[in-house]
C-alpha cells in the first residue's frame, strides 16, 4: 500500500485526490481532505465525473 502525504498548498488532481481517499477510507472523505484543504464536494464531484463523463468527453473517446 502506498502512504500518499498531503502537503498544504499543494495542488492535487483529481486522481491523486481519489488514490489518497482510497487509501484511508477509515477516516472519512472530510477528514482525509481536510488536510489538503480540498472540499468534500469537489471530491465527490471527481468522482460523479468518473462514472458519469459530460458529453465534450465521450465525444472524444470516440
């Protein structure tokens, strides 16, 4: 298992976000981000884009 670090005033992507919260689902989505001072809604957010992609980005898949 990998340990990521949240820095303060680091900028994260949203793959990093998620890696982190899956990696200490124990200690909540808040918890984990608050840290990194990334709200819980843009995390949720990323996560909404993952398995729902807006339409510009399944145009570009295909």
């Amino acid at each position: 298992m990998t340990t990521a670090v949240a820095a303060p005033g680091h900028s994260y992507s949203p793959a990093q976000v998620t890696v982190l919260v899956d990696e200490h689902p124990h200690l909540g989505v808040e918890c984990v981000l608050r840290e990194p001072s990334i709200a819980s809604s843009t995390h949720y957010r990323w996560r909404r884009a993952e398995r729902e992609p807006c339409e510009r980005v399944r145009r570009t898949w295909t």
